[in-house]
C-alpha cells in the first residue's frame, strides 16, 4: 500500500464512531477519525444517561463521549478536527476534502456522521433542551415520571413516543398541526385508545414556557383560529422526524427513501467496496447510544478483514 494512503479513515465522533476507533485501534489499523460539526455526537446535549450498561448510576453525555475519545486515543486513533466537504468514492484510494481544502486518502472508510433530530427551531426550545426539551423519549422518559408531558407529531415515531411515555408520565397529550395523522391506522388507534392521551389537532408551539431552569407550561396557537393558549407541563418532547447526515454520500451510497444509508444484511458494508456505514446514519430503526456502539464494533471487524484482503 502506498505510505501517502491512510489504511482507514473514520467520519464522525459519535458513540458509533469512537467504538470503531477503539476496535480498529487495538487491531493496530491506527485510524484516522475526522471530528465532524459537533465532536461527540448528539451525546452531547445530553445530561444524563442512565441505560447505558456499566453506569448503574448514570452518567452525562459529554462525560461518556470523553471517556470513548480516550480510550480510542489509547489505542493510537489519530483525530483531525473538520468536516468533509466532499467525497469521492469513484477513485481507489476513496477521496476525502475536508472544508478548509485539506485532502485525506485512504483505501477504507467507516461512515458514521449520525443522524439530527429535526427541532421546531424557537429560542426557548433551545433554551430548555435537555432541561424538559427532549427528542428521545427511549432516552429521557424515565425522567417524567408522574408528570404530565405533550408530544408534538404525526406519524408513527410520534404515536410510539406517546405510548412510550404512558409507562411513567401521568398524562401525555398529542399535539399535531392537522386534523389527520401522518401515521398507519393501527398506531393511530392504539393512541386514540389509552386512556392516558388525548389529542390536540390543529395546533402548533408558539413558546415552550419555563422559570429558567426547566419547562414549566407551552404555549399553542391554533392553525385555523390563530387563538394562543397555554398549558401547563413538565415535558415537551419532539417527534417530528430525523434527518440522517448522508448528504455527501447521495449519489455514490444506496440510501433509502428516508435518506438512511443502506447497509447488506448482518453487515455494515455498503454497496461500495471498502465503505462501511454504522450508528445512526444506517439506522432508522433503534438510534440508540448502544446499537450504534454495536455496529460501530461491526464496522471496524468488517473494514478489517477488507484491509486484509487488499494487502
């Protein structure tokens, strides 16, 4: 191989990102990570993490992703802090440009950009995230228990995080922009029977309301009226999709119709040679901190048993 040409290059720092460094370190591949927009992932925005196993007490975001990003430094993962700008996976070796005009090469590559959860943008939905503003019920419902939370979508992410949310909060209430639902008939009807949600339609945030240091109430204005009303609550939590970051990968990486990059079955190669996907940029399913730490192991044994049969 040619002593210019990275044996493996990783996009992204998340959970999954850091597993593949740690397990392509210790196979003595020494990757390159490049850091991305927000180093750590989406890990960082959140305060408590309580089903991480190991952690029977729980542990912040930002403390778990430090202690993976040392652990992969460790095992003589090199970080170069940046963002890809483009991609050519046309070429052997792959192509990387980085935004500043940097150029990496490398004979693999493990993508694991992650995903975003899409947010309604508003400074108060900003300025309370993590502090009653959540996008992850599997995540943070534990910590409502018995209090009365709103969710605010559609389709069937946001029915399940309703039903979800019904094992501990006393109330949930759905608010969505129309009168009809985006999700299938037997979601629909299953939220439409718990005694504990009711529904709000035709109706969108206006505020989330809170004392600074947690939400306290919302504030809806009605699609059709225009009227505003508030309401009390301990909880908002946003279910009105995911936006996986696999734009560079568009016209080179099978997606599915939600934009996810596609991987073969019981594996994280994808439909190019030598291109591994994992976490939450492969997943629409789970988008959970420990799936993507699976696959992020996956990937690293898949890209070295690539490197292998290219030596």
């Amino acid at each position: 191989m040619e002593s210019n040409v990275r044996d493996l290059i990783i996009m992204g720092t998340g959970p999954a990102g850091y597993t593949a460094a740690i397990y392509s370190g210790r196979a003595n591949i020494k990757p390159l990570i490049i850091e991305g927009v927000q180093p750590g992932g989406q890990l960082m925005i959140t305060t408590e993490i309580e089903n991480f196993p190991g952690f029977p007490e729980g542990i912040p975001g930002p403390e778990l992703m430090a202690k993976m990003r040392d652990q992969a430094a460790k095992f003589g993962a090199e970080f170069v802090p940046g963002t890809v700008a483009e991609v050519d996976l046309s070429r052997r070796p792959f192509c990387l440009m980085l935004d500043d005009g940097r150029e990496f090469l490398t004979h693999a590559l493990i993508v694991a950009t992650g995903a975003n959860a899409k947010w309604l943008d508003i400074e108060s939905e900003q300025r309370y995230r993590g502090k009653g503003v959540s996008a992850c019920a599997t995540c943070d419902g534990f910590f409502f228990r018995g209090c009365k939370v709103f969710v605010v979508g559609g389709g069937d992410t946001a029915m399940e995080e309703a039903l979800y949310l019904t094992k501990f909060a006393s109330h949930v209430t759905l608010v969505h922009r129309r009168e009809e639902f985006r999700s299938s008939k037997i979601m629909t009807l299953r939220v439409k029977k718990n005694p504990k949600i009711s529904m709000m339609l035709n109706e969108v945030i206006d505020e989330i309301l809170g004392d600074g240091q947690k939400v306290t109430g919302i504030r809806l204005k009605n699609v059709l009226s225009g009227e505003l009303s508030e309401h009390a609550c301990d909880g908002v939590f946003l279910a009105i999709g995911h936006a996986p970051n696999a734009e560079l990968f568009k016209d080179q990486l099978d997606l599915d119709d939600y934009g996810y990059i596609q991987t073969k079955k019981s594996s994280t190669e994808t439909n190019v040679l030598g291109v591994f996907a994992c976490g939450d940029v492969q997943d629409y399913t789970y988008r959970q901190a420990v799936t993507a730490v699976g696959t992020g192991c996956m990937a690293a044994v898949d890209a070295e048993r690539f490197l292998e049969s290219i030596r």
